[in-house]
C-alpha cells in the first residue's frame, strides 16, 4: 500500500535570495552584537553596521513578498488566498514599525509611538490570518474546551511575562498618546500571542494546512509579536542590547515566514506525522506558563530573598507545571476516548435497526470505521468472525493490533491517501485466529462527521478469487499437452532469473523437432501428441543447470541454462536431446526418426530482454534447420540480417512456387550405336511472367539453404511424368530421367515421388531417378533401401556425376543401380587426354561387368562422339544432340525426326 503524496516545490529563485538574504542579515546582526557592549554609544554611531543590518532586512523582506506573491498563485481556496494576503500585509506593517524605530529612535525604543501603532495596527491583519489558515472547520467533542482552558492558562503565564518583563520597562513621555500607544502595542502582542496559542492547542484537529506548514506559521507569528518580550526580557540582564534583541526576533520571524510561504500550497500532510500535532497542540499553550516560571525563578535568583525561599518557591513551580501538564495530557486521552465513543454511539444506534442488523450480520460485506490515527470505532460481524473476535471490545485499540501481518504505517500511507477525497483500493494480507492466511481487500474513504475525521473502510475477503486467479494465471503459463511453461510463462521465467543471476551466466537453447508435420500427416496426430509428451519428459528430466523447460510451439521447446559454462551445458542439453529423440519409440514398440536443429544465444547484457534471448535463440536454431547442421548453432548478431535476406528469398522462392513458375525443360539422350531417342533429362527451370528464363544456379542454393528444394523437384517431376507421358503417341518408349535432391532422401518427400511414379500414365520403367555420387557414399545404408524401393515399383535408378568421388568404385558392386551417368569433366578430356580415354575405358568395362549402362554427359562434338561410341558408351546427352527445351519445344523437336545420330550423320 502506497500513499500519494504532494510534493513540496517552489520557485527556482528562492534559494538564491535566502542565501543572499541571510548572507547579508547575520553579519549586520553579528555587528550589531559587537558593538552594543557596556560604556558604547549605540549602535547608531557605527553606520556601516546599520547599512549591513538595512540591506540584510530590505532582502528578507523583498524575499517574503516574492515568496507570498508566489504562493498566492499555488492556491485556489478563497479563504487560504485570503489568509495569505493578510499575513504579508500583518507583516509589511510590523517592518515598517520595526525599520522606523531603527531609524528614528534606535537608542529610546519606548519613545516610538509611531512604529508602536504601526505593530498595533498590523495586530488584527497577523490574527486574521491565522485564524483563516489554521482554524479547524470541525473537531472532536471536548476539544475546542480544552482549548479555551489552554488559552486561560497560556494568558496567565502571558501576564505574569508582562507584568515582570514589559510593564517595567515602558518610559512614558507624559502625554496620553504615549500611554495609548505603550497600551496598544502591549494588548496587540496579547492578542496575538494568545491567538497563536488557541490555534496551536487546536492543531490537534487536521486542516487544510499541513502541519509542518501551520507549525513554520504560528512560530514565525509567535516571534514576531513576541520581539518587545524579548527585548524587554534582554533589557533585564543586558541593557544596551534591547535593539539587538529586536533584530533577531525579527529576522527569526522572517525567516519562518519565508519557511512557511516556500513550501507548495498543494502539499499534503503525511499521516505519520499525526504525532507532531499532539506535541504541538499539547506543550505550546502551556509555554508562557513555563516561560514565566523561568523568568519567576531567574528573578528570585539574582534578588534579596533566602536561598531557602528561592528554592521553595522553584519546587513549588515546578510541580505546579508538572501537575498542569499531567492534567493536560489526561485532557487529551479523554478527547481521544470521546471522539471513538462518540463515533460508535453512533454506529451503536444504527445497529438497534433492523436494516442495519441485516445488512452488517447477514452480508458477506466487511466494514470498518477508524478515527484518523487508526484506533478502531466499529467492526462489522464478518470480519469479526474472520478474525475470531467474538466477545471481544476491540473499540479504542489500533487496526494493526487486531490484523496481523500489516503494519500502522501501511494503514496510515493508504488513509492519507484517501484524505484527497477520492476512494482507495487497498488488500491486506492478515492471518485468522486459526493460523489460516486471508487476503481482504477495501476501499478507503474518509469520513467527516459529527466534527470528527476518520474514515470507513469496505470490503470483502478476496481468498478464494485470488488463490483462483493464481491457478487461472498458471494455467495461462502453462501448456496443456506436456504440462510445460509455454512461450509466455517462459519469458516471465527468463525475466524472474534475470532478477537473481548474473547475466553472462544465463542461457537459453530451442530445439525445434524438423519435419514433425511430416509424422502428423502420415502417423496421425495421436501418434505426434505422443512424440511431443515424450519428448517434453526427457527434458524435464535434464540435470541442472536446467532452470526451465518450456513448449514454445507446435514443435519447438525452450530451456533455460544457469551456468558458468554455458557453451557446455548447452551442448549437453543438444547431445541429450538429438540421442533422446532417436531412441523414442511408440506404445507399439515402432520408431520414428526426427531430426533436431538446436540453436542457443547467451544473455550478455543485463539490458537484454527475455524476449529478445528467446529471439535470438529461436534464431539459431533457425539457421541450425536451414543448413542442416548437426551441431549446436550459437547466435551471432549477423544472423538476424542474414535470416531476413534468407527470407525474402523464401518468399521469392515460395512465390514462384506458388505461381508455378517452375517448369521441366528437357534435354535429349541419344543410343550412341542407332542415333534413336533413348529418352531425356528433365532439368528445372524458373519462367518468370516476362517470359525470362533463371537457370539452376541462380535458385536452387537459395531453395537448399530454404528447404523448398523437395517442393520443386515434386513439382518439375509430376509436370516431366505428365508430359513424357503425353509424349508417347509422338516417341514410343519415351524414358525420362528426374533428379533427387539429397535432402529428399530423409524427408517425406521421397514416399511422395513413389506415389508420383506409380500414378501417373507413364509406366515405371520408362523413368529413371536419378541421384548424384556424393548423395550415395555419404548415406549408403539410406540409398541402399531407396533403390529397393524404387526397383519393387519399376524404376530405374541412375547415379549422376559418377567419377567425382572417391568411394563410388568401391561401393558400387554394393549398390544395385542401372545407368552409371559420367561426369562431363572426364568427357570433355576424351579428345585430348589418354589418361582420361583410359578412365574412362574401365568405367565402360566396370559397368559392363556389372550389367550397367553407361550414359555420358556434356557431349559438345562429333569427335567426342565418336570417342565415346569407340569405347562402347551406351547413350549420351549434350549440346551436340540438342539443348534443354521446353514441352512444346520437345514435341515439335520429336515430331521432326529428333536427332539421328548414326556415324554418317554425326560427322
């Protein structure tokens, strides 16, 4: 619970005047001291002392003004704009009596009636004044009593101070205006001081003045209408000190006053300081009482009776101060004591009807109404059952006492706020008679009434919405699935570490399961729940330094690391997970393969989000899926450039995919002995819709770094089936070879392009699938169970770029393919190269050996032709038969004739 309070604030020069203001006051005061010492003249003949001490008020003064002029304008209440006006114009008439005696009658101040009615005549403004700004618009039964009581009192110690201190010293020239004035100026300063101490014994009731401000007030008026006390009082002991003493009253007056006038009008009163207002309204009317015992016991002292005398006279005093103070003090407590029994009284009568009965026994609603320092007035009966206080009085005693766990100072910032007269929203947490924990939740009101303050508080016990709003929130942080965090309690998690961990130790790595749509699509989704449930226990059950698991997405899950070696514990977190995810297996004891692209980034700065680490990590783990990388990616900041520009290639690429922009051009493949149409290649090409042609190398990098390689391949192989089949009333026994990308041979593209071959019109074993030397050394095993299923269907299986590798003539007694497709590397050498005529000569012969066909690519010239056919080469394809062409190219080249390409020909 926090309470809001208005700040002080004031104008920006103040502090440069008062600084100047006293910079030039205290030396001229100081002076002044100095050179009124006993058998000197006065302070008159020492005029640089006077200037010092004239300009020091003039900056005061002049600073006062400013000051009032400023408050004036913070302020919209008629009465306090009023008050303030008053007090300057109070105080501009009592410093011009001052400056007048200063000048005129520095050495006789009793012989200044002029400046004396003008201190009169400032009497009335100063009282005013304060009455506007520091009487109470209401009180407490009893109180405005007490404080005419105070007030008898306070004046009996001012008359005994007058008629000791200021009777004696008064010089009259003779004259009844010199009489009327000593007994003008001597009944102001009465009243004044009087109304200060009636004002100060009603401080006890809150105003609209706070009670800095209104102490700053009474203190600076006190002073000022105190200053002819004060001097009289030094005239006692130190007779050339009389205007010394007048100086300083003066300028203490001032500067209270520019105290007072430089706070903010707007500033509020906090409730803690409610204890300055009963020391303030307790021991100030009772101060001339003291002041004048002092002054008793000083005179007795330096005078002719007994030391006996004296020291009698002293005790009896002070128990006589002792006893009034006491007396006082018990004044208050029975005000107290009213003012909560009167309140209840109240609240006691409205309980005797009926509809109050109902509406406090029977409702769930809870009500409570304390005074203004927090002591209780009435508990409703809810929470009186809640606290097991039946049978108790708990009336008079402190709220805190009766809740447990919340302290005064909590209650009293949430009631100060309230006094702003808009309603508060507090909770408390308290704990029952029975240990049980109880979250209550009010509104704050204060309550003006029957001339007291105080204030009610409503409300209700908000356990059950709040333990039920708990659970709701943590459903909200949670996955229904697995049961783990989702992205949003996630981040809270990363956020809450952040608080306790250094930020070069916190790390968060995603996994992302590539392909599971795949296992959706074909297993179902049970069988994927089952996967990702599995899944979600293996991390969970990671040893530390794992702090949180979550489920990110459909298949991505997050942990987060708290490590010194966070590089480490991620890559045992990535090993953990790829090896976990292999040795998965189903309720049916079958396995499913998923890949697993794991990324991780480091929080570096404390100025990091969490969001932005799960950004980043997502990242990586991105560019891990993209490159197909086995290992743990860590994030680098060039990735999120580079995954831009990756995906408005995608989109390029994803377009054209979608705008069928790819299309199969063919190029022929020729029987090298009869020169017939053996069958073509479909080759992928992108049509943009200007008509331009994109060769290969311009797409597929950015379609293998995207993994939409396996889209166009299904689309240019269902077109080239199409076509060659459509094809075959022009060609019979047309054969058409497609191309395999690597990654196809993991994915779930290759069951597709099955399916493509058994569905179409062209029959299998006129197509032949191609794949590339590399592609076969490096998944052997995988290649191995392609081929087979490719044979059971038909089809015929070629292994491109043969000659490139180095472990293809070992392994290829092991593969069991068809056609061996030579690199063009070897074929353009043939002419030139013996060595490349020997190579070339055993891979014939392997290939016969082994029952193969051999297929050279890249053939530009007759003379390689004839090379080719010279060392038995079954078929060849290339620019000297005819470049890749489009389907209507194809069906206008074949409807030609094609290309005959006997020997005869061919030369």
């Amino acid at each position: 619970m926090t309470a809001v309070v208005g700040r002080r604030s004031a104008p920006s020069w103040l502090p440069v005047v008062i600084a100047a203001g006293v910079t030039v006051s205290v030396p001229g005061i100081v002076l002044s001291v100095s050179v009124a010492q006993p058998g000197a003249a006065g302070i008159t003949e020492w005029p640089q002392t006077r200037a010092v001490v004239f300009a020091g008020l003039g900056m005061l003064t002049l600073l006062v003004g400013l000051t009032g002029l400023w408050r004036l304008q913070q302020h919209q209440s008629v009465r306090h704009r009023t008050g303030i006006a008053l007090l300057l114009l109070g105080y501009l008439l009592t410093l011009l009596g001052a400056v007048m005696e200063f000048l005129f009658w520095p050495d006789a101040p009793a012989a200044a009636v002029p400046s004396s009615l003008l201190t009169a005549l400032a009497a009335p403004f100063l009282i005013t004044a304060l009455l506007l700004l520091c009487w109470p618009q209401r009180g407490a039964p009893g109180l405005r009593r007490r404080a005419l009581i105070d007030l008898a009192v306070g004046f009996l110690g001012l008359l005994v101070l007058w008629m000791a201190l200021v009777a004696p010293g008064h010089t009259y020239d003779g004259t009844w205006f010199s009489a009327f004035s000593a007994v003008a100026v001597s009944l102001s300063e009465f009243a004044t001081i009087s109304v200060v101490l009636l004002v100060a014994s009603l401080t006890r009731i809150k105003t609209d003045l706070p009670i800095i401000q209104a102490i700053l007030l009474q203190l600076s008026v006190g002073v000022l209408a105190a200053q002819h006390l004060l001097s009289s009082f030094w005239l006692l002991s130190k007779p050339t000190l009389v205007m010394t003493a007048a100086l300083v009253a003066l300028s203490a007056a001032l500067v209270l006053a520019l105290a007072f006038l430089g706070r903010r009008s707007s500033e509020r009163e906090l409730a803690r300081h409610l204890w300055m207002r009963d020391i303030w309204s307790t021991f100030v009317p009772l101060s001339p009482v003291a002041v004048a015992a002092a002054l008793l016991l000083f005179i007795l002292g330096t005078g002719d009776p007994s030391t006996a005398a004296s020291a009698a006279v002293a005790v009896a005093l002070l128990l006589l101060i002792a006893a009034i103070i006491w007396l006082r003090m018990l004044a208050t407590l029975s005000v107290r004591r009213a003012t909560v029994s009167s309140m209840a009284v109240h609240f006691d009568a409205a309980e005797q009807q009926g509809w109050f009965q109902v509406l406090t026994r029977q409702s769930r609603e809870m009500v409570v109404v304390v005074d203004e320092q927090t002591r209780i007035v009435y508990l409703s009966h809810p929470l009186v059952r809640v606290l097991g206080l039946e049978g108790h009085d708990v009336r008079g005693r402190y709220l805190n006492t009766v809740l447990p766990g919340v302290t005064r100072d909590d209650l009293l910032d949430a009631l100060e706020t309230s006094d702003s007269g808009i309603p508060v929203q507090i909770e408390l947490s308290v704990v029952d008679h029975a240990g049980r924990d109880h979250d209550l939740q009010f509104l704050v009101s204060a309550l003006h009434s029957s001339g007291t303050d105080g204030y009610v508080l409503t409300g209700s016990d908000i356990t059950d919405a709040r333990r039920l709003r708990t659970q709701l929130g943590e459903s909200r942080r949670r996955d229904s699935l697995t049961g783990l965090l989702n992205r949003d309690g996630f981040i809270s998690s990363i956020a809450e570490a952040q608080d306790w961990v250094a930020p070069t130790r916190l790390a968060v790595v995603v996994i992302d399961l590539v392909d599971f749509r795949a296992i959706n699509d074909t297993r179902g989704h049970d069988v994927g729940d089952i996967l990702l449930r599995r899944f979600a226990d293996l991390l969970e059950g990671l040893d530390a330094p794992v702090v949180a698991v979550a489920r990110l997405g459909g298949d991505e899950f997050g942990v987060l690391l708290r490590s010194s070696e966070t590089q480490a514990a991620a890559e045992h977190v990535a090993e953990t997970s790829k090896n976990g995810m292999s040795a998965v297996r189903l309720p049916d004891g079958s396995h499913v393969g998923v890949r697993a692209a794991v990324g991780y980034a480091q929080l570096l700065s404390a100025t990091d989000s969490a969001a932005t680490l799960v950004e980043h990590a997502d990242l990586a783990a991105a560019v891990s899926n993209a490159e197909h990388q086995q290992e743990l990616v860590r994030y680098e900041p060039r990735m999120k450039e580079d995954l831009n520009r990756r995906f408005l290639l995608f989109q390029n690429v994803r377009e054209a995919i979608e705008n069928r922009e790819f299309v199969p051009f063919y190029q022929p493949i020729i029987e090298l002995d009869s020169g017939r149409v053996w069958g073509v290649e479909a080759l992928a090409r992108r049509r943009l819709p200007t008509g331009e042609l994109i060769s290969p190398e311009e797409f597929i990098p950015s379609a293998e770094r995207l993994g939409l390689v396996g889209r166009i391949d299904a689309m240019i192989h269902r077109q080239a089936l199409e076509d060659v089949a459509d094809l075959q009333s022009i060609t019979p026994g047309l054969c058409v070879s497609i191309n395999v990308a690597p990654m196809e041979l993991t994915s779930e593209l290759l069951p597709g392009l099955v399916e493509q071959i058994v569905g179409s019109r062209l029959p299998a074993d006129r197509v032949v699938v191609e794949f590339t030397e590399s592609t076969v050394a490096e998944n052997e095993d995988v290649m191995r169970a392609v081929i087979s299923r490719l044979h059971r269907v038909g089809a015929w299986v070629a292994l491109d770029d043969f000659g490139t590798g180095y472990s293809s003539l070992s392994g290829l007694s092991d593969l069991d393919v068809d056609v061996i497709k030579v690199d063009q590397s070897f074929v353009r050498r043939v002419a030139t190269d013996a060595r490349a005529i020997a190579i070339f000569r055993s891979i014939v012969a392997l290939g016969r050996n082994l029952g193969l066909h051999t297929l050279a690519e890249g053939v530009r010239s007759t003379e390689q032709a004839d090379i080719l056919r010279g060392l038995g080469c079954d078929r060849a394809q290339g620019y000297l038969f005819g470049a890749p062409m489009s389907r209507a190219e194809l069906e206008d080249w074949l409807a030609a004739g094609g290309v005959t390409a006997t020997k005869d020909q061919q030369r």
